[in-house]
C-alpha cells in the first residue's frame, strides 16, 4: 500500500499485480477483487468505475486534480479495504483507510493485525504450495 504520493500508474500497476497474484495462487472465492473510482471536480465529479484488469485503462489517465477511492475485497472473508487519495499536480497524497470485517470498522493499523491472523486460514490455493505470511499485506 502506497501512503506516500506515488503517481496514479504506480498505484494501478501495484494492486493489478496483487489482483493477478491472487486469481493466479488462490481457488475462486477466495480471491482479491478490486474497485477503482475516479472523480474529477472538473467532471462534476461524475466518478469512472473500473474493476479488477479495466484498472489498467486508466494507467494513463492524467487528470492533476480529483480524487481516487480503491476498495478492495477478501473473497472468502468478511474483509473489506478502503483507501482514499486526493489527485494533486497529478500525484497522489494518501487520504483516508477504512478496514471493515464485517460491519465492524477498524483504522489501518488495527486492519493489519486482522489480516495477518485471518488471511493465512481464509485463503484456498489452487495447488499445495508455501505462501509467505505477509504475502497480501
């Protein structure tokens, strides 16, 4: 996760390979699956939506102001991730993290911990192989 202000390609390039990761090592179910939203106020913040591979069309999206919201969800879990940056001269400032397990609500360093206990029982390999523990974080 990006808490700096990396550029948008480098967000989207790093949560499309996580998604690949997962789909390629984990059984359907209980794969990462990710939402993308980008609005600009320019736009009258009519958001775009890509999902998952779409992510990359908009590797070259260069919009300087806006905002970008990516959630992403544990399939198999009742895990959910929010993170929030705001688009400035076109590089990314790291805004807000929301964990959810369930309908609970944790801030990130909380989440964290959660998913290095949950993660390792949750998720089904396709085939018999080593994951490192903090492989997804």
């Amino acid at each position: 996760m990006y808490t700096g202000h990396p550029s948008l390609k480098q967000v989207i390039q790093n949560y499309e390979a996580l998604h690949r990761a997962s789909h390629t090592l984990f059984m359907p179910g209980h794969q990462i699956d990710m939402i993308l939203n980008i609005r600009n106020p320019l736009d009258r913040y009519r958001a775009i939506e890509l999902r998952n591979e779409q992510m990359l069309k908009a590797v070259d999206y260069e919009n300087r102001i806006g905002e970008v919201t990516l959630k992403l969800i544990y399939g198999g879990t009742p895990l959910t991730a929010y993170l929030s940056y705001t688009i400035k001269q076109a590089k990314l400032h790291f805004k807000h993290f929301v964990g959810y397990v369930g309908n609970e609500q944790y801030q990130l360093d909380q989440f964290i911990k959660i998913i290095g206990h949950q993660l390792p029982h949750a998720m089904v390999p396709k085939k018999n192989r080593v994951i490192f523990p903090a492989f997804f974080v």
